[in-house]
C-alpha cells in the first residue's frame, strides 16, 4: 500500500502495521504447523470463492494449513486469518481483501467466518470486486454458509469436511495409504477388495478403537482425555453455536441437553413426538425443529423414510448419535453392540449417499440398495425375496455374496 498524501502517512502506516501483525499471525501458526496426515476432500482449487463447513472438532484449520502449506503453486501468496482476530473490531473484511490484493496476495483463507457480521454480503463484494483474488472461507455449518442477505449459493462451492473415516484413522496409525472405494466397488467386488486390504493391514486390530476415539483428530493430543474433550466440544456445540447461529434461546439449552442425554440412553430411539414434547416441556414443532439444529450441529444423525426424507418438519423413523465416539462419551458403561453396528454405517455411509429407512430391513440407499446390519451369525431370511439386497456383518474379515464386512463401509471417503 502505497500513501502519496502526507496527512495521510499517519493513518496509513497504522494500518500496514496492522496487516503485519496479521502477517505475522499467518506465519506463526504455519511454522508450528505440522501436518500428520492429509484429509479428503474433493476440491477445485481453481474455484474463486470456496466454503468449507464441517462440526468443531473435525479439524477444519488443520485442513487450510495443509492446503496453504503444500498445495498451492510457487507464485501463490497466501494469507491466513480467523475472523474472530482483533483487527476485525475496527475494519471490514473488504478492507482487508483491498490490502492483500494491493500487496500482491493471491488467496485469503478465513476461518470461522459466522464469527464476523455481514460475512455473506463482503464475500459477495469481495467476489465481485477483485477477480484475481481467490477465498477460502470456513463455516460450521452449510446452511449458514448458505444463508444470508448475499446469495452465496451462485457463487461460491461449498464442500463438508467429516470427521475421519474408517480408513483414514487406518493411515494415521499405520503411516499406510489406502484407496478410497465406491459404494458400487464394494458391494460388486468386495471379496476381492477386503482381500487386498487384508495383505496390508488387520482391520480388527483398529476397529474397536475407532469405534471409541477415532472419529475427531483432537485423538492424537491425547487418548485419554479424548472423551472429555469430546464432551467439552459438544457442550460449545450446544451452549455457542446454536444460540449463535439458530437462534435458540438460552433459557431453552438444558432442554436440548435433556433431549441429547434422553437419546444417549436409548439409541436408536425411535421418537414420540408429542411424549417427548411433554417430557421437555415444549411444544411439537420446536422438538422436530431443536432435532433440525442438533442434525445441522453433526451431534445426532435422523433417519427418515421415503415419504418424509424431504420435509424438515417430518417426524424422523429413528434418531442414531452422529457416531459412536459420541455414544462412548455420553453413556461409555450401557452401549448397544447392535446400535453401535447401526451408527457406524449410517455414520459413513450418509456421509456421501442417501440413506432412509427401509420398509424391508434397516437402510435403503440412494432408493436402490437394501442393507440388513448384524453381526457375525446374520441370516439372509430378511432380505432373501429382496433385490439388491445385502447383509452387512461386524465380527467378519472377509465376505461372500452379498454378505458383506461391516468396517469396509469406512473406506468410502
């Protein structure tokens, strides 16, 4: 930034000394960035304006870093900034966009973007202003990132950053790479691929940790406290974001807490609506929206049917915890073997498909596939008049048919 007015000199070196305090921000977090693993995420980088939404926890700025550090061209300058940073109480987000491009940055990544007002029509402006100048913005949740007085939706791609998948937590703790497989790959060659698998690794012996610890990346700061952090991210979950975000009043989050722990207990539970209105003293319609915002916060998965998987005031078949690290932490001495085979798929599967509930057996994908979950001993007789109809079985190495292992559903992204 250059200033060739003289009374302006003072005002505009307090402000190049405040982008360098910012400067200085992005290069500290990047020279105690370490990344032990990259995450999967399906981005063009050649896309202008990008969103990245996900749950906290799931390690959405470990995903930026990556990216800044190791995955932009030679002639790329970078800036990193959360938006909850000081330098945002006296300017805007386009002041900072004007600067940048000024001093030759070629990409801004901001973190926590719901953090800053009028966050939706600044990146319209900013989009529509500096051509040259790519964004990436993070969100914990799509639809706010898709809301808001700008239409977003038209220009910027939106992508959802999960918690990491059976496979992934498989290459974090054998230092191995392994091949993302389609959902038709599994189910018409999955005697072949759990035998590749197999030469490489022994599911088995990382399994049962998973299914505690291994969803959330914060795993590797500590094991031992992992559940209590867990617990401490969904009480931010409930206590922060959905006041912030949804609106919610705070006289009303120890109902939501009520319901959650009611869940906990019962899972897959399969809902009253109107009993459980009466049991946390609300009315119908604020039950069915409060289960809206708990899905949108990733602490709970619905499981609809056909008829009601496109209404958001529907009453959901069955309620599962958005995976079973979260059933560990809120009931660790009383968790259903069977809802934690259910959770799982449902878990990782819905990650990258449709899944409702079947009028047949347990889960209908993409309105075409049927699965029965179970364990190792599960019949066919469920599904035996059925077409495209498959067994998924804990406790089993390798499959036949269409039986098919359960833990290789966690290598689908």
């Amino acid at each position: 930034m250059i200033c060739v007015i003289n009374k302006m000199n003072y005002f505009c070196n307090l402000n190049i000394a405040k982008m360098e305090t910012l400067l200085e921000t992005h290069r500290e977090y990047l020279n105690h960035y370490e990344s032990l693993f990259d995450r999967f995420v399906d981005i063009d980088w050649n896309d202008r304006l990008i969103g990245l939404t996900g749950a906290r926890g799931v390690g959405k700025t470990t995903y930026l870093f990556n990216q800044i550090k190791n995955g932009l061209g030679p002639n790329s300058k970078p800036l990193y900034v959360s938006l909850d940073d000081i330098y945002f109480t006296e300017h805007k987000l386009v002041e900072l966009a004007d600067q940048w491009v000024k001093m030759g940055g070629t990409h801004l990544f901001l973190d926590e973007v719901h953090k800053y007002n009028n966050w939706s029509q600044e990146l319209k402006n900013i989009n529509d202003r500096f051509k040259k100048l790519y964004v990436v913005f993070t969100g914990s949740s799509l639809l706010d990132v898709l809301k808001g007085q700008a239409d977003l939706s038209r220009r910027s791609v939106v992508h959802t950053l999960n918690g990491l998948s059976f496979r992934e937590f498989l290459e974090v703790e054998t230092k191995q790479k392994f091949p993302i497989h389609t959902l038709e790959e599994i189910l018409e060659n999955h005697e072949k691929l759990t035998t590749e698998i197999l030469k490489k690794v022994k599911p088995f012996a990382f399994f049962k940790d998973y299914l505690q610890y291994g969803y959330y990346p914060f795993y590797l700061e500590s094991i031992k406290s992992y559940h209590r952090k867990l617990m401490s991210t969904l009480t931010l979950m409930i206590e922060v974001d959905l006041p912030y975000q949804r609106n919610v009043e705070v006289r009303y989050i120890h109902k939501l807490k009520k319901l959650i722990t009611h869940i906990a207990h019962t899972v897959p539970f399969q809902p009253n609506i109107t009993k459980l209105a009466g049991d946390i003293e609300t009315s119908r319609q604020t039950v069915i929206h409060y289960l809206k915002f708990l899905e949108e916060s990733k602490i709970i998965n619905l499981l609809h049917s056909k008829e009601s998987s496109d209404s958001h005031l529907a009453k959901p078949d069955k309620i599962f915890l958005h995976h079973p690290n979260i059933m560990y932490a809120l009931n660790p001495k009383s968790v259903n073997e069977g809802t934690l085979r259910e959770s799982f798929f449902f878990n990782q599967v819905a990650n990258v498909h449709k899944v409702i509930s079947s009028p047949d057996s347990d889960f209908l994908v993409d309105d075409t596939y049927t699965f029965e979950i179970g364990g190792k001993s599960k019949k066919k007789k469920q599904i035996k008049n059925l077409e495209n109809a498959f067994v998924v079985s804990d406790n089993i190495e390798h499959g036949y048919g269409n039986i098919i292992p359960l833990w290789l559903f966690g290598f689908m992204y």
